[in-house]
C-alpha cells in the first residue's frame, strides 16, 4: 500500500507539466473519491465491525475561483455489515447477528489553495455537513431500525497534483465532528462513544482546470 | 390427567440450613436400601382441563398481547394476512433496466419509488406512501410484463412457536419473557452448554429402589412400616427422550449428600420441575416447552426430600450450606457454566458489611466466588418470604443466598412475578433483588397462575401427607408416574433466568459477568423506574439479550 501510494506520488511530481500557469478565473471540477475512515468511536465500531476503521466511496463537484479559493460540495457512502454486540467491563461480544450500517454524508466545504509549485497545490479548509446514518439488523422489528441525520462540521486539507491539463490528483485528510448519533444507546453508550465522525485518509480523481 | 401441585411458596424454595425432623414412632430398624440400574419406563399422564379453568382464560390473552407486540407496524389486507406498510417486493425481469423498473413502478403508485435492492436479495423494494393498499398496488405491478412477481412484505410469524400442547394453553410464562422470538435468534437451544441444577435431584434415570421403609408420624398422624419395599423409579420422559433417547444430555450426575454413593435421583419433583424450566424438551407435540431445550444438564443433588430421609438417603430435609458450597465446587470443575441455585434461607441482612455475623454463610460466598471464577454464571432464587415473619429476622426476611449473590457480578438473584407482571405476594423484596422472572402465583388466576413442567404426580410420590392421600389408604411411593404440575415460587423463577443466560451463552456471552450484565441491561423495567427492590432491574427479557445491541440502539 504504501509503496503504491509513493509511485503515485513520484508519477504526480514527474507529470506533464500542470496547466496550473493558465488556470480560469472559476473552474467547475467534478471528482470521486474513495477514502478510509478512522472512526473516533473505535469501540464501537471494533465491536460490531470487529475494527475501526472502513472505506467511504463518494464524489461531488468543486468550485475554484482564481485558481485559490475553492467551495466544494460532496457526497459519499460507507456500507458495512457487522453483528449485533455486547460490552461488558471492557469485553466486546459479538453476537452473530446481522448488522448493516449506512453512513451517508453529505458535505460543503471552502478553503484555500497555496500556490506551491505548479504542479502541486496545497490546500485547507472548513465545512458542515449532514451526516445519515441507518442501521438495520436481523431479527428486528421495523421500528428498532435506526434511520436518522445529524449535522456535524469538518476541517480538512491536502494537496492536489496535476497529472494533466484535465486531470489532478489529490491526496487529503479530513477531520469530521459529529454529535448527536451516536452515545444515544446501543454499543456507543456502553463504550460511552458520541462521535460519528473521526478522521479519513482521501484519495480525489478530479477532472478539470 | 392434569395435576396441580398447589404448594405454600415457602414449601417451594427447599431451605438449606439443617432441618431435622422430629420422627415420632420412627422403627428402631435403621433404613437399608440398594438402588438397582434397571427399572421400567415412566408412565407418562397427559393434561386434561382442571375444574376452575375458564375458557379463553388469562392464559391465552397474554400470549395475544405478547405478540401483539411484534406486529405493531402492520396492517392487514383484504387477503386477511398481515403485512408492512409503505412497502412492496417486486422482482423485476432480469432484462428490465434500471430506469425503466422506475417508471413500472410509478405505473403500481404514483408514489413508488425503487429503493436500493437490499443484501442477499434478487427482489427490489418498491417504496410507497404508506397509507396505499399495498396488495392492491402488488396486484397492479404483478400485471405489468415486466414483472415476474409483486407482493406485500406480508409477516410471518416467529417460526419456533413450539408444537408441545401444553405451551399454548399453560405456559404463559415464556411469551411473557418473549421467548419466542428469542428462539428464532437462537434456535439451537443451547447444545453446548452445560447448566447444573443444585437441587433435590432430578429424575435422570430409570432405577429401582429397594428399601426397607420404617414407620413415622407425620401431619399428626402416625404411618406404619412397610418393611421392604420395591419402590419403581422413571427418568422424567420430557428430559431425557422416551426411553432415554435423549439421555446423552445429562452430564456428570452426582449426589453430594452421600459423596456419590447414590445416584442423585430426585424424591420430591422440585429439581425435575425446575429442571423442565430449564431444559424440557420441546417442538416434540408432548407435555410442555422447555427454554434451553437442547441443554445438557448436570444434576448435582444437594437437597434431602421426605423420602430422602425415610429412605435413609439424607440425614434431614433440605440442605446445609457445606453441601451447596461442594455442590458448586462440584458443578464448576465438571464444566458447567450456568449453576441453578433454587434454594435459599432466611438470614440476617447485614452479611455484607458483618460476614461473621451468627446467619451469614460465607463458605457459599466463597464458592459461588469460585464457579465463577470458573467461568459459571449462577443463579439463585430470591426467596419466598415476603408475607413471613421470622422470629429472628422479622418481617420479610433477606434471603442470605440472594443477597450474597447480589454482591458478586456473575451471579444473580430472581424475584418472581405473576402473569400480569405484578410481584407475586410472595416474593421477597429488598435492595439484594436484581431480576424478576415468572413465578407464578396460587393466587387469582386460578390454573393459568402456575408454571407447568413434567415431573411426578405427587398423588403417587406424596402417600405420607394426609390432604394428598388418606392415611388409611398409606402405601409406598412411586416415582415412576409423570405429569404436568404446576407449582409456584421463587424456584421457579430462577430457571427462566438460568435457561435465558444458556442461551445467551451459546449465542456468544461467556463471562459471567458480563451475562448479568446483558440481563441486567436487556430486562424490562417494570415496577417503580430503575432499579427497585421488587423486581431489581426489571423482568428478564429473552428476545432483548439475545438481540445485543447495534451501534446506536
């Protein structure tokens, strides 16, 4: 993994020279993305998914004024299903009952973006977003399904590395925030757990100037 | 024939600190008795209606309201069956696009839309308002060609409602746990665990016991002796399969009264009754439904019974607590994980704070702290004092063994209650309580007031009491007739919970810690909100601990 990660690297620094000279006054960049996200609460999470951390697969569209300042707006999606648990002075028992959770958050952010080198672009900034959040499991009835939203706040930075006129590169990790899902029972208020978010490592595929 | 066992609550929680009967007219000749490996199968009585039954009895409207429960988001359609609304399943063809399955479904209801197809399906989700007739709108996309099939998300039922007939007709105890649903979690009923029950024995076996019975006086009345007799002994059939098919799953017997000498059969019926809570066996269309009815059972006798005495297999009945504290040293190093303990004794309610205080019984401290050490969850009765006053201990007196095992995590104390909830009048109460589970009561409801398992027909076993059999017609017992008899008490509640927490091991909990816990955790909160000293945290629920917990719920 990490070797792939540093041939990326090397093969974003060696690309064609980046368009970054002649960059439009606003530019509209669709880009997807995957990352993994290192839950904040890794108690619950380790109990039900038996670890803490776990892939979101999203995109969304970037606006950049200037070639600077930048607003984003995404959307992504974590999937996972894990068992019904227990935690008891500090054991975690997984009970072998299906459990599936959904996370969709959706995400506006704005930021700034260094001018480094051409070919890199360094960046950081702040957002909110509106985090889903389902749960469904075996055995239950339709009302013990979980289906909720909450927002929560973000702040996030990286760099992005043209490998073409129309196509960069980023690399990011963000930091999420977000109360008021779980601690509210469950896993999470045993483990004494109240934060959604945590932070993810990010790899962008965007198209555009 | 259907019998009742009405006994006084204090009658059924056996009281283990020595009792020694005073036996007037008791022969000079000392009892001699030899127990033969061979004995004929029981004979089994099967139930008929008691007189004070009603039709449509309490029985049968809390089963209809616990599982009324279980279909609260639902709705029944002209076809009759239940189903959830703002749902239909549509399995479209194969060939059929995406976009396309959209505006099929628009055709059904102006409302539908194709939600994402869920896991382990080949079937989509078509949402829709829901208050639409869903078996109407399932008609009209079932009739488009690009459907092979549409239909409502119709409910099924819990597909472990047992068959055993008794259980839909006596046995409101175990919808009132939601056992139902707890089986189709956790249908396996517990193969792998080993539960021991610290009793008067159970009724594991066939035997025949030759005895030389003397006389005594009983009740006022004075018995003669029946010199030697052939007493004809059955394993209960519900507990070990007819003919035995069943008896692999009774593990390591052992009497502790006699250190193994006899084997640990039961006299009196209390440890095959609780036994039955336990671990009967069940969905075989006979007698009643056990919970953990895949167990295996260890009987470890720690308790003299009537006949015990007269046949010279225990010294006086009950118990003391040397026996119950070997018992469970006996139970935790021959690999059971869950002790049923439905015994106990009334005690000063300092043993906390005062262990030494002339009452207290710290060997059993001390060994149920080592079976749970050994990996053992136990649980003990909570006593049936409640209208009692004890000349040393007043009113309401603590059950010592219940609270003892309040005190240690892994163990636990059970109140009882009655079909509607309520504490049964005679369940003890105080700060030691921590679950409640069904005990049933003697007390207005008639039959549907008792828990029913299998064991013996006291007409047969009971000859030395005068209000069961006449004492001119006074003969020999027999411990080779079983039947449904319902009894109540504090005993009775401590199997439900010991059943519950076998299954809770087998579904993956095995601390025994951390089953109080669940229990604990999982219980409904009945009586006063939070922990009270009626119910401790509230009556056992089977489905809840078995479920766990999701991330947020």
């Amino acid at each position: 993994m990490k070797t792939t990660i540093a041939a990326l690297m090397v093969f974003c620094a060696l690309a064609a020279p980046a368009a970054a000279q002649d960059e439009p006054s606003i530019s509209i960049r669709p880009f997807v993305f995957g990352s993994v996200q290192s839950f904040a609460a890794v108690d619950t999470f380790d109990a039900v998914f038996g670890r803490s951390y776990d892939p979101f697969f999203g995109g969304g569209l970037q606006a950049v004024f200037g070639g600077t300042f930048y607003v984003e707006l995404s959307a992504s999606r974590f999937r996972q299903t894990g068992q019904r648990a227990f935690i008891s002075g500090g054991q975690k028992f997984r009970l072998g009952i299906p459990l599936t959770a959904t996370i969709v958050p959706f995400e506006v952010s704005g930021g700034y973006r260094f001018r480094f080198s051409p070919r890199v672009r360094p960046y950081v900034g702040v957002g909110v977003g509106s985090y889903q959040y389902k749960e469904t499991s075996t055995f239950s009835d339709p009302a013990e399904d979980v289906d909720v939203r909450h927002a929560g706040v973000l702040v996030n930075g990286g760099a992005e590395f043209r490998v073409h006129r129309w196509v960069g590169i980023g690399a990011e990790v963000e930091y999420s925030h977000v109360p008021g899902i779980l601690g509210t029972g469950g896993v999470s208020l045993q483990a004494g757990e109240k934060d959604l978010g945590g932070v993810a490592g990010r790899l962008k595929l965007i198209v555009g100037r | 024939m259907l019998r009742l066992r009405v006994r006084s609550a204090a009658s059924a929680v056996f009281v283990a600190v020595a009792l020694v009967l005073t036996l007037n007219g008791q022969s000079p000749t000392a009892p001699s008795f030899r127990i033969e490996n061979i004995g004929l199968p029981a004979v089994e009585e099967t139930a008929a209606i008691w007189s004070e039954a009603r039709p449509g009895g309490r029985v049968d409207a809390i089963k209809r309201a616990a599982r009324d429960t279980s279909t609260a988001n639902s709705r029944t359609g002209a076809s009759g069956r239940a189903y959830t609304p703002g749902r239909v399943i549509v399995r479209f063809r194969d060939d059929v696009p995406v976009a396309e399955r959209r505006a099929v479904a628009r055709l059904g209801s102006n409302t539908a839309e194709v939600s994402e197809r869920p896991s382990y399906a080949d079937f989509d989700i078509v949402r829709i308002d829901a208050t639409e007739d869903a078996e109407a709108v399932a008609a009209a996309l079932a009739a488009r060609p690009q459907v092979v099939y549409a239909q409502p998300a119709y409910h099924v039922h819990a597909s472990m409602v047992p068959n055993d007939p008794n259980y839909t007709t006596l046995q409101w105890n175990l919808p009132l746990v939601d056992l139902e649903r707890a089986w189709d979690i956790q249908p396996d009923g517990a193969s792998t665990v080993v539960v021991a029950v610290l009793d008067t024995g159970v009724a594991y076996r066939n035997a025949t016991i030759n005895v030389n019975i003397p006389a005594f006086r009983n009740a006022g009345v004075n018995y003669p002796a029946l010199g030697p007799s052939v007493v004809p002994y059955a394993g209960a059939p519900q507990l070990i399969g007819a003919n035995g098919a069943n008896a692999s799953r009774i593990v390591a017997p052992f009497d502790i009264l006699s250190n193994g000498t006899n084997p640990p059969l039961d006299l009196e019926g209390h440890g095959t009754h609780v036994s039955g809570t336990i671990g009967q066996l069940t969905n075989d269309n006979i007698g009643e439904a056990g919970i953990a009815f895949n167990v295996k059972l260890m009987p470890v006798k720690v308790l003299g019974s009537f006949w015990d005495v007269k046949f010279g297999f225990a010294p006086f009945e009950g118990g003391s607590d040397d026996d119950v504290a070997r018992g469970l040293h006996y139970a935790a190093d021959n690999g059971a994980k869950v002790i049923n303990m439905s015994l106990g004794s009334s005690g000063p309610s300092n043993c906390a704070s005062a262990p030494s205080t002339p009452g207290c019984s710290p060997t059993i401290e001390a060994a149920i702290r080592y079976a749970i050490g050994k990996g053992a969850f136990v649980v003990v009765a909570g006593g049936n004092e409640f209208e009692d006053v004890d000349p040393d201990f007043g009113a309401n007196p603590t059950s010592v063994l219940a609270e003892i095992a309040s005190r240690i995590p892994g163990a636990v104390s059970v109140a009882a209650v009655d079909p509607q909830k309520n504490r049964a009048f005679y369940s003890s109460t105080g700060a030691y309580i921590e679950l409640a589970a069904p005990g049933g009561t003697s007390r207005g409801f008639g039959r549907g007031g008792f828990i029913f398992q299998q064991t013996f027909d006291f007409n047969f076993t009971d000859t030395f009491d005068p209000t069961v059999v006449p004492p001119s017609q006074y003969r020999a017992p027999r411990f080779d007739v079983l039947a449904n008899i319902g009894i109540v008490g504090t005993s009775m509640a401590a199997p439900h919970v010991s059943g519950i927490a076998a299954l809770l091991m087998q579904q993956g909990i095995t601390d025994p810690a951390a089953i109080e816990d669940a229990l604990e955790k999982s219980a409904q909160d009945i009586g006063t909100p939070g922990r009270d000293p009626s119910f401790g945290f509230g009556l056992v629920d089977a489905r809840n601990a078995l479920r766990g917990l999701g991330l947020t719920r």
